[in-house]
C-alpha cells in the first residue's frame, strides 16, 4: 500500500496491461489522454524477467526525459505478473481501491498498482477480477446519479464480468467463461473443423439454440452434428458455436436482470454480436465504447489516493 510522504505530481503515466495486451497512455491532472501507447507485448507474451525491463523502456518512450509515475491495473499485478498485488474484498469502491493502491518495490521506476477484487460467499461460490474493477470505476466517473443508486455491466472479453453497481460500489460480480472456452472450442475440439468464416444465419441459429431450454453441455455437440448431417456448411461451425456460447451467457442473465438497461463495455467488434443476443432475449442495453474508461479509472484511484 502506500505509504506517506508520497509527491502529489502533475501529469502522469497510466498503464492497462492484461494477459494479451499492454496500453500505456500519458493523462495529465484533469484525467485527459495526452498520448498513447499500445502493443501485442500483454503479461503472457514476455517472461518475468523481461517485464520489469520492457516497462521502463515503454515508460521512458511515453515519457521522454521527464520522470513520471505509473499507475497500473491488469494482469500486470496476478500472479504471473510483475508483482502480484492481494485483492481487495467486494463490495468494492474507487475510495477502496484507492486505500489498496501498491507501491511496487522498483528503484528505476516509481510505479503503483491497483488491486483486483475478489467475491466469497458462505455457499462457497468465489469470483475474482483484475482490471474490470478499474474499467467499472472509470464507467462510474460518468455515470448519473440514477446510474450510480444501481447499474448492470456487461463488459465481454476472455472471461467476460456481469458486474452490479449498488451505491457507487461494485456490490456483486460474476465471470463467464465464454471467450475463452469459445477459443478453446473452436481451435482444439472435433466441434470446428477446417476453414471458417462469419455467418449471420449461423450465429443467429446458435442464438436460437441457446434458448431451447437445455444445459449448455448437452447443446456444444450440435455444432458437429448439425455439419455431419448437412444443415449447415462446415465452415459455418464456428459461427453456430459462438452463437450458442453468446447466448447462453446472456440467456443466464436475462431472468436474474430488472429494470433498465444493462451498460455494455466492449469495443464495436463484440458489441455487434452482443446486441444481437440482448435483442433476442428482450434485454435493453446501452453500449460504450469502453477504450477510455481504463484510463479514467486509474486518473480516478490516483486522485482519491491523493497521488495527482
């Protein structure tokens, strides 16, 4: 955590690096985006060693020769990270995260860490996120009043988050595994076989498919079977299997939503698809393109903590 004594500074560096993905943008003190810097270079691409080092060269690049502090979230701070950083208990809020921000030990660089958020419940279910937090904390700087008493996000990626906004805090969250399960689906099992390419009708009919009543498990095969019998293209598997997956995941939702809109977090490319299964089940949703929220978020736990 931090500790006193700590330079309050002007403009700093914020920095959103995940497992395949690394940002790193300059904000001055108001939150604005000066400038940016994005790679391929996430967490998993380089080795622990190497991380440390590719930090302070991206830093002195978006820096030039001023010495300016970095604020971190991400998987920079997991367990196959840079330094692993504990999480923080839900519900969880931007004074929490602020009071859990890390100092990471680090003589060439004056660098900070933003903690995940974890969920536990007495009935044994337990969730984690690291990033989605900061992304949240960065929706709510924008948020009415209204939005703020109580929301629903959506924000779909690898392991997609249905977070709950109570009063301004991350008050419940739940992951679904659909991204990556959809990787794993459609590159390493007999569902998906040879080339693919997108197809409206087979996704559609996915869609379809995930509402039919039955558990998930027992509909996957379907995107084989559905080949071996002729009723769609094989290069069609693909779109049938991410059709049924979507809709499951937003199918498992819709009965636990009330009213209003669910806030849905993603870039253009999977707000598509994800419009298209709200619609289906009758969900309204407003969409955001998300790419500046990580940022606010980090100007946002850097100015409670009095860091900026």
């Amino acid at each position: 955590m931090l500790g006193s004594g700590v330079e309050v500074v002007k403009d700093f560096l914020a920095c959103d690096w995940g497992t395949s993905s690394f940002r790193l943008m300059r904000l001055d003190q108001q939150g604005n985006i000066l400038s940016v810097k994005e790679t391929k270079n996430g967490i998993k691409a380089l080795k622990c060693q190497d991380i440390e080092r590719y930090l302070i060269g991206e830093c002195r690049e978006v820096a030039g020769s001023e010495t300016l502090p970095v604020v971190m979230c991400g998987m920079v701070g997991s367990s196959i990270g840079w330094y692993e950083v504990p999480y923080v208990d839900c519900p969880a809020s931007e004074a929490t995260l602020a009071a859990e921000l890390w100092r990471v030990p680090c003589e060439s660089l004056e660098a900070y860490c933003v903690s995940g958020v974890k969920l536990q419940t007495s009935t044994g279910i337990a969730d984690v996120m690291r990033g989605e937090e900061t992304q949240v904390v960065g929706w709510l700087t924008q948020a009415s009043v209204q939005e703020r008493a109580h929301s629903v996000l959506c924000l779909p990626g690898t392991h997609s988050k249905w977070v709950t906004i109570t009063d301004g805090c991350i008050s419940d969250f739940s992951t679904a595994f659909t991204g990556e399960l959809y990787s794993l689906l459609k590159d390493h099992s007999v569902l998906v076989q040879g080339e693919q390419h997108d197809s409206a009708e087979a996704f559609s009919a996915g869609l379809q498919a995930s509402g039919g009543g039955a558990a998930l498990i027992h509909q996957l095969f379907n995107a084989r079977s559905r080949t071996v019998l002729g009723l769609q293209e094989p290069a069609d598997s693909a779109a049938y299997l991410s059709g049924l997956l979507l809709g499951s995941e937003v199918g498992a939702m819709a009965s636990t939503l009330g009213s209003g809109p669910v806030h849905l977090v993603c870039g253009d490319y999977l707000a598509g698809p994800y419009r298209q299964a709200f619609e289906h089940y009758g969900v309204d949703c407003t969409h955001y393109s998300g790419g500046t929220f990580s940022a606010k978020g980090l100007w946002s736990v850097a100015r409670a903590a009095n860091l900026i």
